[in-house]
C-alpha cells in the first residue's frame, strides 16, 4: 500500500518539478528522475505487486503531465512509455537482483545496470515517446528522441540507485552503524563536495569540471557506493540549477540552451560511468575484506578451542605462522616456530617433520607420520600435510598436527588382546607365531621350542566338567610363566596344547621345563568337591640349528612330545 502511495504522489511531484524547470511545457524534460523512483519501488517488492506500482505511477504521471502541459489525450501515451520502459529495465535488472537483495554491489551488477537503465530501456522509450511527440506537438523526431533517451537515461542511473537505498534503509543501517567520529567525517565530505561543486558551476569565468570529479572519486573510496549515489546526486542537482538558469560553466562553454542541457547530460554520464565502477569495486572488496576478517576471526575461534595445531610454511620451505594448541602437543612455543625453515622446525619438534615434508617430492614417503615429540616424548602425535597451490603452482605447505596418544594407547591394547588367548591371558596361536617368526629373523642367540601337553585332560573335563578344566588351563598357564624367564615367551596353540620358546639352549629349557611339571605333579590344581586334581605334563623340545626352518623346529618338538606321549607320558624329552 506504501508502495503505491509514494508511487503516486511522489512520482506526481517529482514530475510536475522537472517539466516546470527543464521543459517548455511541449518539449521533452531535459532530466527525467520521476521513473527512477518507481524503478527503485520495483526493485524493492515482490513481483506480485509491480502491476499496481505500475498504475500508480502511470496515473501520477497522467496528473503531472495533465498539470504541467495542459488535458491531453497523448498525455496518457507517455506515462504508459515511461511505465513501459521501466518495467522493461526492471524486469531484466530483478533477474541479478533480488527484493532487499545488495544493489550494485560489484563492478558486474554496475555494468547490468548501466547497460539495462542506461541504454536499452531508455532507447526505447526514447523512439516510443518522440513518436507521440512528433505527431501531438510537432516536435522534431531526432532532436526528441536524443532528449528523452539522455534525460530518462541520467534520470534512472542518478536517482534509482540513491532511492533505492533511501526506500530500503541502507542510508539510515549506514548511519546507525557508524560512530559519532565516522558520521562527522561523512558529513564533512559530502558538505566539503557540495561547497566545491557550487564553487564550480557558480563561476561562469573558470569551466573547471574535472574537479567534481576529483572530490566523487574520493567519496568514492572513503565512503564506497552509499556516498557516491550522493556525490552523484549533489553534482546533478548544483548542475542542473546552474545550467537550466542560464549560468555557470556551460554557458561560456556552449551557448545554445539545448546544447547546453545535452552537454550536462554528457557530462553526468561519463561521472556516472566512471563512478559507479569505481564504487562498486571499492564495495565489493570492502565486503571481501569484512568477510576475510570474520573468517579470520572465526578461523583463529576454531584453532584456540580445536585440539590439532597448525604450522604453515611458504614455497621457501619457511614457517610463516603457527596456531592452534603446538605448545601442548610439542613443548614448543609457537612464537618459536615462527621464521623458522622446515628443518629447523623439525630439529625442535620431530625429525619426523622433516620426512613428512620430503614426502611432497617423494611418492613413498607416508603424508601422514606418527611420532613422539623431543619434548614430550611420552605422548603420541600424529602428523599430516597439505599442499597450498596457487594456478597449479606450489606456494606452501600446512602441516597439521594431532594428538592421537589415547588412540594410539587404545589400538596396542586391542592388538595386545587380539594376540592373547582370553581364558588363559598367555598369547594365542597367532600372537606366538608371530613372536616366532619375529624372534628366528633376529636371532642372535641360541633358542629352543617346547611343545607342552596336559595328560588326559578330556579325562579331566568329562569328569569334574569345563569349569575345572578351565580351571586346570588357567593353572598351567600360570606354572609355565612362573617356570620360565621374561625373555622366553608363552603361549597356548589351542586346547590343551601349550608352547614355550626358550632363550636359550635345550639342556637348559629342558631342566626348566622338568621343574615345571615336578611342580604340577607335586601341587594339586583344583579341588572338585572330594579329591585335588593333579596334573602331569608331556614335553618335547628342540634347539634350532642353522638351516633349520620354522616347520624343522616344530617337527623336531612334536617328535619329541610324541616319543614321550607314547611312553607313557608325563615327561621331558629333547630332540636328538
């Protein structure tokens, strides 16, 4: 309802203003701002309501031309060309700019709008609106259609832009935000480009225009496209006053009064041109700057409550900053990072840095290391890399780093439990293999195989039961590990086999291995409820040779075990 409101008065007023001052009542206005406020409606509202927009502003038309010209049937054809070429301009702008969305925020959306607002709507109001002229008031076709294009031309790209922003509240979000100081320092600068444009076109005898343009770009600059949407207007309106009163420096430039009105045209055109631009890029990167900055700030927010820490280093291989929590994870102060090249850095943290950092050029390094920092060599850190390119060129490198020490803790118990038989807490088959194969590759001394049986122990559980037959592997596993030393290992193959891989040579893993089942033989293992339960032991053992594989060692042990199993069992017995 607002919007037709000011759609009808104002555009009513803003008419009825400029054909009283800038036309004899037949001709066309010289300036035309009256469509730049509905343009700027337009842009500003939903679809939806552009139609009773339009109407308003075509019946606030039909009045001023109705006041201004006198009652005229054509009068209803120019505000149906002027709401025409409008609606045509703002159907192709609200295609890049959506209701309440930034207006001429970048240099693109400035080059739309000069070329839609500027050029093609106004062509073709231009050639609509002089035909009407031509045949209700004789006007001259030609010279018609150059002063309805260049006045509805500088009419919409002066005033759309500063209406705009005064109907959605850029201006008044614009003085809210600023300080006392920054408000003073805008008034000051608008006031001081005013006084100059006045100084410029009050004197006839000193045609200086290009200074305006000095004192706009400067606004420009210092108070981006809010201020030179004002700087704009200051200068059309000092301009227009000067030049339609006959005086300033057009009239010692040109003395025919229509030549003098086209020269301004000309003249605001090429400010226009050349600010808006200007304005624009000033804009777009101002929000760049404020988006970077609050990325920055919201980067630095994430890295002091994020637990990884950051080192990034440039193409000469220098740290440039440091962040995040390194001092925690590394002993070492990030300002101490600062400056310094890879190996250097490396040097006070982990040489591991320096390999992760040689990965880059060579494939088979690893791009992420695990290592213990010099500092805090009890924690776990873990490292990975990230290259920074700029158009396929390598500029840097960040280099994060992570605590993974709980991690860590937790994957060596599940491997330490995936190793481990889970009744009897010695290592199962896979985890004792293992133990062999590492320990026959780095043999450096003598080692000796026992494969161990409990006697009938399927006796043992269909007698008592699993419970006490559990019991009874539980006990034997304890006697082995008491029996033998913490360099040898123990381990349970499955069932009631049992192995033992001596450090040393076979005379003494066998003297070790007959206490152990003195030991059983002599100490009851479990009470059933009526009798204890003792357990012997079958044991063959084998001393590895040279040449002998890991399939030769457990052959010779199980040979052994089987000579004593079919001798009545319960013995020791090694290889020959």
């Amino acid at each position: 309802m607002w919007s037709c409101v000011i759609a009808a008065l104002g555009y009513c007023l803003i008419a009825t203003l400029t054909i009283h001052t800038t036309s004899n009542g037949h001709s066309h206005a010289t300036v035309w701002p009256a469509d730049a406020l509905i343009l700027a409606l337009l842009l500003k509202s939903q679809r939806s309501a552009w139609r009773a927009i339009l109407l308003c502003g075509w019946i606030g038309n039909l009045v001023a031309n109705a006041i201004t010209r006198g009652p005229s049937f054509s009068l209803a054809f120019y505000g149906g060309i002027n709401m025409a070429q409008v609606a045509f301009a703002g159907h192709l702008l609200a295609r890049h700019v959506k209701p309440g969305g930034d207006f001429l925020g970048n240099t693109r959306a400035s080059g739309q709008f000069l070329l839609y607002a500027g050029l093609i709507a106004p062509l073709l109001g231009a050639i609509a609106g002089s035909v009407v002229s031509h045949l209700s008031f004789g006007e001259p076709f030609g010279e018609s259609v150059l002063r309805w294009f260049s006045g509805s031309s500088l009419g919409l790209l002066i005033g759309t832009p500063m209406l705009l922003a005064i109907l959605d509240g850029s201006y008044l979000r614009c003085y809210q935000s600023k300080t006392p100081a920054q408000r003073a320092e805008t008034f000051a600068m608008l006031g001081a480009h005013g006084l100059l444009c006045i100084a410029v076109f009050g004197f006839a005898r000193f045609p200086i225009l290009f200074l305006p343009m000095s004192s706009l770009l400067l606004i420009s600059f210092r108070l981006g496209r809010l201020g030179t949407f004002a700087g704009i207007a200051i200068i059309a309106l000092v301009g227009a006053v000067t030049t339609f009163a006959g005086t300033g420096p057009l009239s010692v430039i040109v003395i025919n009064p229509f030549a003098q009105a086209f020269y301004f045209q000309v003249y605001l055109g090429v400010l226009l041109c050349t600010a808006l631009p200007v304005a624009a890029t000033v804009t777009s990167r101002a929000s760049a700057l404020a988006e970077l900055a609050a990325h920055q700030e919201a980067l630095q927010l994430i890295l002091a409550n994020a637990p990884e820490g950051i080192l990034s280093f440039d193409e000469t291989g220098t740290c440039r900053w440091a962040d995040g929590q390194l001092e925690s994870l590394t002993n070492v102060a990030q300002a101490a990072l600062v400056g310094r090249t890879i190996e250097e850095a490396a040097a006070l943290i982990s040489p591991s840095l320096l390999l992760l950092a040689q990965g880059l050029e060579d494939q088979e390094t690893p791009a992420i290391i695990d290592f213990a920092p010099e500092g805090l060599p009890s924690r776990t850190v873990e490292a990975s890399i990230g290259v920074v390119r700029q158009d396929e060129r390598r500029v840097g490198m960040i280099i994060t780093l992570r605590d993974i020490s709980e991690r860590k803790s937790r994957e060596v118990k599940m491997s330490i439990l995936a190793k481990t038989d889970d009744l009897t807490r010695v290592l199962n088959r896979k985890g004792f293999r293992e133990q062999l194969i590492y320990a026959l590759d780095h043999a450096t001394g003598p080692l000796t195989l026992a494969l161990i049986d409990v006697d009938r122990f399927k006796m043992i559980n269909d007698t008592h039961g699993h419970p006490v037959g559990d019991k009874v592997l539980e006990t034997v596993a304890q006697r082995l590990q008491a029996g033998s030393r913490a360099t040898d290992t123990v381990g349970r193959l499955g069932g009631d086999e049992f192995a033992i891989l001596f450090d040393c040579d076979v005379a003494i893993a066998t003297a070790a291995c007959e206490r152990i089942a003195q030991t059983l033989r002599s100490t009851p293992i479990a009470d059933a409820g009526r009798f204890p339960i003792r357990v012997s032991l079958s044991c063959g053992l084998a001393q590895l040779h040279p040449g002998m594989t890991r399939s030769d060692l457990f052959e010779a042990a199980d040979a052994a075990l089987y000579d004593v199993k079919r001798n009545g069992r319960d013995g020791v017995r090694a290889a020959a």
